[in-house]
C-alpha cells in the first residue's frame, strides 16, 4: 500500500518531469488535489498540455516510460473523451496515476477541480450534464428486463440489471440534489432520506423474493425521480410504472397456451 509521501513524491517528480519536456506546454492538477481535499487513498491526477504540433502518441509512450522509472508498473489501460487521451495506471503499490494528454488549443478546465501549475489554459468549458432522458429511459428498460429475469429465475442476470437501474436513480438524485453525479460521487452527500429509498430498495440475499422486492422499490424511486424533473413524462409513464412495481406474486398468472396438435404419422 502506498503512502501519502510516496504519493506526493511521485506527484512532484511527473511536474518536474513536465517542466523540464519541449513536447509539454502546459500542466494541470485535477481531481481532490486541486482543491486540497486528499486522503489517504486519493490518487494522482495530472492534466498535460502538448506543445503545438507534438507527436500526440510519442509523448504518450514516453510518459509511460517516465512514469515507470519513478516506481514499477502493474497495469495501464487508455481513456478517451472529447478528444482527449486518459492514461490510466495502477502501480505495483496499487496507487492509481492518471495522466491525461491535451491537444494544445483544448487544455482547459471542464467543470472538475483545476489548479494550473503553468502553461496557457482555454476558456474554462461548462460541464456536461448528463443526459436525464437517457437516464429516464434506460431506467425503465432496466426495470422492465429486470422483471422478467426474476420471473425466469435468472437471478444473478435480474441482480445486474437491479444494480445499473439504482445507478441511474442515484444519477437523477445527485443532479437534482446539485451533487457529482459520475460514478456515484455525491451519493454520500445526499439527504438522509434518499439514502433510507435508496437502502430499503436493496436485495440482501439473491432471492426471487428480495430480488422482486428490490425491483418495485427502485421502480417507485425511478417514478418520483421523473415527476420531480419532468411532470409531463411522468404522467405518461405513470400506468407502466405503476405495473412494473407490482410484485410478481400479485400478478395474474398467465392464460394457458394450448399445445400444438402433434402431427400424424403413418
């Protein structure tokens, strides 16, 4: 496990590294340390800026390289969003270093903390919202194929999909609430009673009968998120929600289907 020095060190040596490299203009902290707010489990987080006309893919190699001199690495994999290339690394000591590599005339603050160190930023952009229909709509889709991987006993399938519906819901609250939304941020920071909806709707055991309890406390969630935000797409929602919420043991069982004539042979 890696310490708050370490850290720090590392840190220090990749800015001295970007102060001294032609192919750098520019140089970022992003995340918890920009806005001093680390613990003992943050990361490291370094926005680059390449010079104009820097071989993009060369810089990405080489910082690679650098960074595995200064302590050994496990693993890396890249990220890529509005044209910006993420690398992502675990090292050996399980500290997690994210390098990011800006084109020249896009390095900017995007909405997350930012403290330059130097270098020429943009205009800062504003952050991007998610996208609440999708959200809308990818909850009821979720719910729906939930449901019917309980009634065909596909538990750890219906356990999935109960998981990514509770995602979208804590991503509703969150914007409503003003909070991170990214990968579950700001659920921490939500009021006491969104947490108690959020804690009564989840299974304990993987169950049919949890699983289905779960499923129709997210699905009500779902629908009071959507009338707090949108009241027209709620109310057109209202007859499916209201049936997605009704527990599988309260439903009609389905008519019989006749059985197809067998075929006569000779």
């Amino acid at each position: 496990m890696f310490t708050p020095a370490e850290r720090e060190g590392i840190r220090a040596a990749l800015v001295a590294e970007a102060s001294r490299d032609p192919a750098v203009a520019g140089a970022a902290l992003v995340g918890s340390a920009a806005h001093d707010a680390e613990d003992e489990w943050s990361d490291i987080d370094l926005a680059l800026q390449l010079a104009a006309g820097a071989d993009e893919a060369a810089v990405v190699r080489d910082w690679t390289a650098v960074l595995g001199g200064i302590s050994p690495v496990a693993d890396t994999f890249d990220l890529f969003s509005g044209g910006v290339r993420y690398r992502v690394t675990l090292l050996e000591s399980s500290l997690q270093v994210d390098l990011s590599f800006w084109p020249f005339d896009r390095f900017r603050s995007t909405g997350e903390p930012f403290r330059l160190l130097f270098g020429t930023p943009q205009e800062p952009a504003e952050p991007r919202r998610p996208d609440l229909g999708r959200t809308v709509g990818t909850g009821w889709l979720l719910a729906l194929h939930a449901r019917s991987a309980i009634a065909r006993g596909r538990l750890w399938q219906a356990t999935m999909m109960l998981d990514q519906l509770r995602d979208e819901i804590v991503t509703m609250m969150c914007v409503r609430s003003g909070l991170p939304s990214w990968h579950g941020r700001g659920v921490d920071g939500l009021s006491s009673e969104d947490r108690a909806g959020l804690e009564r709707s989840r299974a304990v055991r993987v169950s049919r009968a949890e699983l289905d309890a779960s499923r129709c406390g997210l699905v009500r969630l779902l629908s009071d998120e959507i009338g707090r935000q949108d009241a027209a797409r709620a109310a057109r929602l209202a007859p499916a929600l209201e049936e997605l919420s009704t527990p599988l043991a309260d439903m009609p069982a389905p008519a019989d289907t006749p059985a197809p004539a067998r075929r006569r042979t000779r």
